[in-house]
C-alpha cells in the first residue's frame, strides 16, 4: 500500500510535467508518427461537456481512459477469434512445447454472482497464463462450475424454482462476468458438474472405488440437523448448530456410505514432501492426517472384587512408557463395552451421562478450554504391568472415533487426565522425572525424561532410570511378547462420510434388490443415471433423502438379475465433483474415457494451481485420494494432481473508522484514559480522517484517536464491493491491475478505492503517452505518437531494466512489484523528448499480462493486426542491464578522500580529471605533483603524491 500512495503522489506533479504539446511539436519536426490505421477514433467523454448529473460528471473525471469503449472490442474480439483455444493433441497442438495447465478452484456459481475476492486469483492465474503463451510454452487454462450444492436446493425450496433452473441463471452471469474480466479461459473446455455428460464420469469413479473396496456402508454418528432435515458433514457445523440457518445438530447412527481414505493416509502424507505447496498448507494437511506412533495396550476388566469379568479393554496410547502411571482407565461414551461395563449402582448415572455427551459435537469434546466431566462405570482394570486394579471411568473428551475409543489416563503427565483426576480425586502418580530439575507440580509433566517409579516383581517389568523412548521400546517388546498387546500406528484421518440426504448433487449408480435388500451396483454402460426431475424439493423430514419421493425412479429392475429394485436415494456430497475435475478440462467432450491417456500424460499434473486457503485440507486431501485411486489403476501417470499450490490471501472491506463520544457528544479519544465503556461510537467518513504518524485522527481534532479496522466483506456489514461496479467506473483492466498491486498475492489485503483511481490513472498516463492527449473534443488521433528514431542507450538500459524486473517478478508471482516496474518505466518515458516505437512495443508486450484490453488496442494502434497473445515475451539483454556508471572510491596516499561518478569505460586520464576537479577532493590534489597514478577500472583510483612537492 506504501506504493500505491507514493504513486498518488507523484500523478499530479507529473502530470502538469508533463509538455502538453508534444504530438504537434513531432508533426512540426516532421517526425514519423505511426500511420494512420483502421483503428475508430476513439471519442474520449472526459472532456465532452458539462454533465448534468453530479454523478455523471465525478465519474466522467475519473475516466482516465477511454476503456468502456476498449474492453469490449478486445473482448468480441477474443471470442471471435478464439484466440485462448488450445488446440487438442492430434488437432494442431505442437505437442513438442513445453506445457503449462494453470488452473483455478472452479466456483460455486452463487446467486451473489462474483465477489472481488475471485478475481483476485483469477488474475494472477490470468497473467500467468498470458505470460507462458508469450514463452512459448502450450497453455491450458480452463474454467468451470462446481455447481451442485446446499443453497441451489434451498433456494428451490423457498421460491419453487428447480435447482436446474438456478444454476443456469448462476452460471450465466458468473460466464458473462468472467468475461467482462478478460480473463484468458479456453472457454471451449467448460464443464459443470451437474452436467451428466460429466457427472457420469463421477459415478464411474465411484463404481471404482466400489469394485476396490474403497466404498463402503456403515452404521455412524453423523451431524443430524432435523430442521433441514439432513445429515451435515463436520465443517458445516459451528459450535453445535448447522453452518447454514443456525439449526441445532444432534449426533444420530444412520447408515451411510462412506469412502476409505484411511487405506491411503500413508501415502497421502508421505507425498507430501514432493510438492511446491506452502509449508503451512502441507504441515495443515500432515495435522489433518495425524499419524502417530504407539501402542495398543490391553487391560482385563474387573469388578470391584476384582473378579474377571470376561472382557478386555484395548486401549490406544503414544506413551506406552507411562503405563506405571496410569491409576484410571477411560473409555468413549459410544465404547461398545460400556454397556456391559457398568455397573447396576452406577447405570442410570452412565446413561444419563452418555444421553448428554450424544448432543455435543467432536469440536465441543475436545475443546481444552471446556471443564472436562465424567462418571465413573463401576467396573475396575487390571494394569498388565503391575497387576494393581484402577477404577474404568466414561469420559466424553475420549472420542469413540479415534483409537480404540479407551484410554489409559496417566494424570502426572497428560494435561487432560491431570485436570480429570484433580476435579475427581484420582490418583496421581509421578512416572517421568525431567532430564534436568523439577517441574511444577500442579501441572503435568508430558515431555520426555528419565523414568521412575516404574518396577514391578510381580510382573517382571522395569524401566527405571532409563530415556523415556528407550522405556518405551521396552515396554512394546514387553506386552508383545506376554499378550498384553502391540506396537500401533494411529491416524486421526477418519474415512469419508460420502452421501448426504439432498436432492441437488450425483445419484449413486447403485441399487438394491427388493427381496434381499442385497446392494447391486449399475454396470457402466448404464451410465449416467441421471437426477430425475421433482417439484418438491422440501427434506421428509425423517432422514430419508428427498429423491424418495420420485417414486417412479426409484422403482427399477436389476438387469443382470432381472428383480425388481430399488434405487439408492442419498446423493454424493459436493467436495465429489470437484474430486477430478483438473482431469476433464484435458479432454471434456471424450464420451468413452474419463481421460484420453495421451492427452493426460501431456497435460498432467497441474502446474499452478491457485484458490482460497479454506480449501486447504479437505478438497486437496479429497482430490489427492482420488487422483491416487486413478493412479493405481492407471487412469492417470502422476501421483500427485497439484504440482504447485498458491493460496491467494483475503480481500477485506475497506478500512473502517470509528470514534467514541461521551453522554454530553463531545469526541473521546480512543487512546483516552477514561472508560470508553460509557460512550458511543459513532463511524466517521474517510474523508474526515487523517494519518498522524500510526494513528487515525480526526482532521478537525488531532487530538482524537480514532479505531481503524477492516473487515471481511459481507452483505450484513454492507462493505461488499460489486465487481461489475468497478468494471464500469473504472474498466476491467483497472480492476485486474488494483487487485495485483494490492500486496502480495498470498496476504490478506484491505480494498481502497483511492487505490483503485491510482492504478486506473496510471492506465491513462500509459494511454496519452503512446497515443497523445484528447483533442479538443475529447477524442484521440489514431495510431501513436511513437517515432521511428533508434532508441538512445539510456532508454534501451531502462526498458530492459524493466523487462528483467517484470520477467523476474512474474515468475515469482510477485505481481505488485512487477506493476511498480512498469509505473517506474512510464514516470521515466515521461521525460523522453521521443518515444521511440520499438521501445514502446516492447513495453506493451510487457503490460500485456496484467491490462490486456489496453494493450491489444494500443499493439493494435502500433500497426499490428493480429493479437497479441502469441507475440515472444521481450528478453531482457544483458549488455542494457549492467550499470554504466560506477561510484568509485579515491585514494590519496593510501588513504580514501572522496568518491566520484564515472563511465565504466572511462580512460585513467579521464578519471584522475574527474577526480581534480571533483570539488573536495580537488584540495587534496591541486598543485601537487603526483607520482604514481594507480586505477583498476570499475573498483579504484589511487594516487601517489610526489612527497617532496607536496612538504612545501
Ligand atoms: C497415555 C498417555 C500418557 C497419553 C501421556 C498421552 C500422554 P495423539 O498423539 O493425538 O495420537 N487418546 C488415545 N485415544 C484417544 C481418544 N479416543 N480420545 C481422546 N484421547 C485419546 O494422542 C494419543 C494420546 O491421546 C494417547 O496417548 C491417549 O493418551 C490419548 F503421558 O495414553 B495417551
């Protein structure tokens, strides 16, 4: 931001600096100016007139351009031409290039239409695109619709409209809003996932994982909302109630269908560290994921006697060297055994108990902050390591889904079980002692250290005095090798809840026989199974999915038996399409292959792939799981789909300012030792506020502080920004050119419309300096104002100056430098007496990426016919690179006096000159006789005096 308000700063100066007369002092000299092309004289209305309408008029003065009357010419032109189609192997496609697919998170098409946040990645995917075509490289950059989902469905619920229908509309405006961007999509490629041309795909993917034992039905805990009437995934929950409406959730068994991601958890983490992905992101996904190493230990249940009971408790545990510390057990309140664990004096406490811990979710459990609770069962364990018996407890912050569902509690060294044993009296028994001094004894100690207390005769087992991790070692060869259990590789990763109780998404290509209820799956030339339409979209309200009540369709024969079916009436959950879809863009209308192998092995994997960080675990997990599947069976050559990852940052409101006023209305400064609890706050305009060093102050009163903050855009804050809104005030390119020089791709950004009118002015000072400023009646000449003169050194070092930075900052993707490059070029073109033409197309080739519109018209204006999509990117040559001109130390007697500016060519004679005349060091030298000159070009200039001259 620091740049884009220099940049303000500097626009009017120069402009002013700018000689107004320019076009007609090159005619006067006869200079050529490019001819005369077909190009339209393009009517400028910034000076035609005096609007009526203030608005009009405020918003005629910031057009610095005339880009309304660009855009869209480049954009008819685009289509026309196809210009971004790339040709498909064996159709034209020169496939000894190299390649570049760059790919953006395909949007859910929302009825909101575009956010500002979107075209921020797609910018940058944008530019990236543009700038590979110019390299030379083959390009596939597509763009398509991830949409099935939740808000289409409850749309059609509230208004009676088909999710069809919806979706459609949603689409059509997201297409013509991408478009009105300019972005580069081969928009030949589109898909939508609601399509069956492409959802067929989906379900043949499914039928895969069925044949291999991926998919599966079970009997599990899942969020039941009953006032949507459907089962929501985890991340659609929030603190108990549904994302979507605020509707309570319960925990409720149903039988789902579900995907074995686990079966590939060791791959998925272990590949990890081959991809370009940020380190947070891959260190998110190894969380998720969450592979640890332990045991399973089994304790023999007993009653308070200590009588057998019959039962063995495994328990899961990554510190098998504590297992003298453990003075409780606690098992989940889903644990299978608990049942039969408890005891006839503690049951009515355990149901009550277990009936509370149904209604909190997983999140609520496991919160460290939440007091933890539990009931005691009744029944006791025998500790295999010493024999000594220790009390079974149910605990809900032991989750049923993880491990075995049972713990070993060793309160001296688990933060959990200490708080536990502390509120419910339990035994505390001090097991590891820390390598060096003591630790705080109301607290556990849960590092490694040196074990104590940890011998038992009975059982033979010691490992006093030894490394925790040698202890632990020690007790895994111990249990294993007396039955008391085994070493144990845990993951947190749960398999994939994949169906959801929804009309809006992939039918499940299964069936189910009626007299056997035995499920059958559709053999794959009967694909797609299409959606079948349905008015009522409303959920029954009994968990059964709203595609129960197309009864015609759900009545079917099973063609290989002949029986009468019943079809599947779940769907599959949204994250299904978006599983694959990097795959179809390489060959979307092939009817018999998912992908046609040939045309995989060229464009896989992706090169660049760029979204939001929300999609940070479970599309990227999902997708990879996938991806991996299709690879074991050969569909695809790569293991991984994503080669680099790019999460682009947060586009925040623009800043907000508040300030506080007392009871009487007088302003409060925010800094102000009195209570601010008593006053009010009241918003205050930007244009009332002022910066006073880091602080936000009233401009009438600098004395008051105020609160400046940004937030996330959103309908009820009102700070939404309308990218159609800025499109038409200030023009597609400014809006791409603003969202890259926000900051750096990756970080959270606040809008600024004082940025936007930066970088849009900055467009027009490009556009009058190659092509002239508005005639008297706003319009512009044709052509340019660029000369055929051969460019000078110093314009030919700037411009390739230029070109290394945009080259380098591109491919770093650190377009807001790259953009400050170009700003500097135009600041220094400025104040060329010519603008010679060769320079100047090398410049737009450059600005080509980021403000596309402008710089086909102005190529155009510079004689070309054809787009410019295609042209070599400009090379940056060294020989303008290196500096001319050093600063060079002088010496005299040894010593260093001074510096002076010098041509690197410069002969010694030359520099001694310099160096005499040179104002200080000039006195060191005058009259003096020297004896020794020694100069080594470029580093130093040293020189002897005559001792004798210079004594006198
Ligand atoms: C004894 C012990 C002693 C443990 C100690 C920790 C420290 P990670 O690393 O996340 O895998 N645990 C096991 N199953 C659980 C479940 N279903 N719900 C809640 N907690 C469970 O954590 C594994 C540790 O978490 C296990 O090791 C167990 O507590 C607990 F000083 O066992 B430990």
């Amino acid at each position: 931001m620091a740049l884009a308000l220099q940049w303000q700063l500097q626009l009017p100066l120069q402009l002013q600096a700018r000689p107004p007369t320019l076009a007609a002092s090159h005619r006067r000299q006869g200079r050529l100016l490019t001819p005369v092309r077909h190009a339209p004289p393009l009517r400028a209305r910034c000076c035609a007139g005096a609007a009526d309408d203030a608005g009009k008029t405020q918003a005629a003065a910031r057009r610095a351009y005339p880009y309304d009357e660009i855009e869209p010419r480049w954009q008819r032109y685009w289509e026309e031409h196809r210009t971004f189609r790339t040709p498909d192997i064996g159709e034209g496609l020169d496939t000894s290039r190299p390649k570049c697919y760059i790919l953006d998170m395909f949007p859910y098409p929302s009825g909101a239409g575009l956010h500002v946040g979107h075209p921020l990645g797609y910018t940058a995917t944008d530019i990236l695109s543009r700038f590979k075509r110019m390299k030379g490289f083959n390009v596939l950059h597509p763009m398509g619709w991830d949409a099935f989902g939740l808000p289409a469905e409850q749309y059609a619920i509230e208004t009676g409209t088909h999710p069809k229908i919806t979706t459609e509309r949603n689409i059509a405006r997201f297409r013509t809003q991408l478009k009105s961007l300019g972005f580069s999509y081969d928009w030949d490629r589109e898909i939508s996932t609601t399509e069956p041309d492409y959802y067929k795909w989906t379900q043949w993917i499914f039928l895969q994982l069925l044949k291999r034992g991926l998919a599966y039905q079970a009997e599990v805990p899942v969020n039941w909302c009953p006032a949507l009437g459907t089962v929501l995934a985890n991340e659609e929950v929030v603190d108990g109630v549904s994302e979507r409406g605020g509707y309570p959730v319960i925990r409720k068994p149903m039988r789902q269908w579900m995907l074995k991601i686990t079966s590939y958890a060791d791959r998925l983490l272990e590949d990890l560290n081959e991809l370009d992905w940020p380190e947070s992101i891959k260190e998110m996904q190894r969380n998720w994921i969450g592979r640890s190493k332990g045991a399973e230990l089994v304790f023999s249940a007993v009653d308070k006697e200590g009588h057998d009971l019959g039962a063995t408790l495994l328990v899961y545990t990554t510190r098998p060297d504590t297992i003298f510390g453990a003075t409780y057990l606690v098992v989940a309140p889903e644990h299978v055994l608990l049942s039969f664990l408890t005891s006839e004096e503690q049951r009515s406490h355990v149901d009550e108990y277990r009936d509370l811990a149904a209604r909190k979710s997983e999140l609520e459990r496991t919160d460290l902050q939440k007091e933890k609770t539990g009931v005691f069962s009744g029944s006791y364990a025998k500790n295999p390591a010493n024999g000594e018996m220790i009390p079974i407890w149910v605990a809900d912050y032991v989750l049923g889904s993880y491990g075995t569902g049972a713990i070993m509690a060793v309160p001296a060294h688990d933060s959990r079980d200490h708080e536990f044993a502390v509120k419910y009296e339990l035994p505390i028994i001090k097991v590891v002692s820390p390598p060096n001094g003591s630790c705080d004894p109301a607290e556990a100690y849960a590092d490694d250290g040196i074990m104590i207390n940890s011998s038992s005769t009975s059982s033979g087992l010691d490992i006093n005095e030894m490394l925790s991790q040698d202890a632990a070692k020690k007790v895994i060869a111990w249990v294993e090798s007396n039955g008391f259990g085994k070493k144990k590789v845990n993951y947190k990763l749960r398999d994939w809840l994949f169906a959801r109780q929804r009309y809006w998404g992939e039918p499940f290509p299964v069936s189910y026989l009626d007299d056997t209820n035995e499920m059958v799956p559709l053999s794959e030339d009967e694909l797609p199974l299409t959606l079948p339409e349905l008015d009522d979209f409303t959920p029954t309200g009994t968990g059964e999915p709203p595609l129960t009540k197309a009864t015609n369709w759900v009545r079917t024969i099973d063609p290989l038996s002949g029986k009468p079916a019943r079809r599947e009436t779940s769907t599959m959950p949204q994250w299904a399409g978006s599983c694959w879809y990097y795959l179809r863009f390489m060959d979307p209308e092939n009817s018999s292959i998912l992908v046609d192998k040939a045309k995989e092995r060229y464009w896989g994997p992706v090169d660049i792939y760029v979204g939001g960080a929300e999609h940070s675990v479970l599309h990227l997990l999902y997708a990879r799981f996938w991806h991996k599947v299709l690879y074991d069976m050969g569909v695809v050559s790569t293991k991984e789909p994503f080669k680099c990852l790019i999460n682009q940052g947060l586009i925040l409101g623009e800043v907000e300012y508040t300030a506080y006023r007392d009871s009487e209305g007088r302003w409060v400064s925010a800094d102000s030792d009195s209570s601010l609890i008593d006053c009010y706050q009241e918003k205050v305009p930007a244009d009332k506020v002022t910066k006073v060093g880091d602080h936000y102050v009233l401009k009438d009163d600098p004395n008051v502080r105020l609160n400046a903050r940004a937030y996330k855009m959103s309908k009820s804050r009102g700070n939404v920004i309308n990218p159609d809104d800025v499109v038409s005030e200030y023009g597609a390119d400014s809006l791409r050119l603003y969202e890259m020089f926000m900051g750096p791709l990756r970080d959270s950004k606040t809008w600024s419309t004082g940025g936007i009118e930066g970088v849009h002015r900055f467009l027009g000072r490009t556009w009058r300096l190659i092509v002239g400023p508005p005639l008297p009646d706003g319009s512009y000449n044709d052509g340019t104002m660029t000369t055929e003169d051969k460019p000078t050194l110093d314009q030919l070092q700037i411009l390739h100056k230029c070109i290394a930075r945009v080259t380098e900052e591109i491919n770093e993707t650190r377009f807001n430098t790259a953009i400050s490059a170009m700003m500097e070029f135009v600041n220094a073109a400025y104040k060329w007496e010519t603008q010679p033409q060769s320079v100047t197309e090398s410049f737009v080739l450059l600005l080509s990426p980021f403000a596309p519109h402008l710089a086909e018209e102005l190529w155009f204006r510079l004689g070309h016919r054809q787009s410019l999509a295609y042209e070599q990117f400009p090379e940056a040559k060294s020989e303008y690179l290196e500096e001319s001109r050093v600063v060079l130390p002088v010496q005299i007697n040894g010593k260093t006096r001074g510096t002076i500016l010098v041509d690197k060519a410069c002969s010694e004679d030359d520099v001694f000159q310099i160096a005499a005349s040179d104002e200080k060091l000039s006195k060191y030298l005058a009259g003096k006789g020297i004896r020794k000159r020694i100069y080594v070009p470029g580093r130093i200039l040293n020189v002897i005096l005559d001792q004798q001259k210079a004594r006198t």
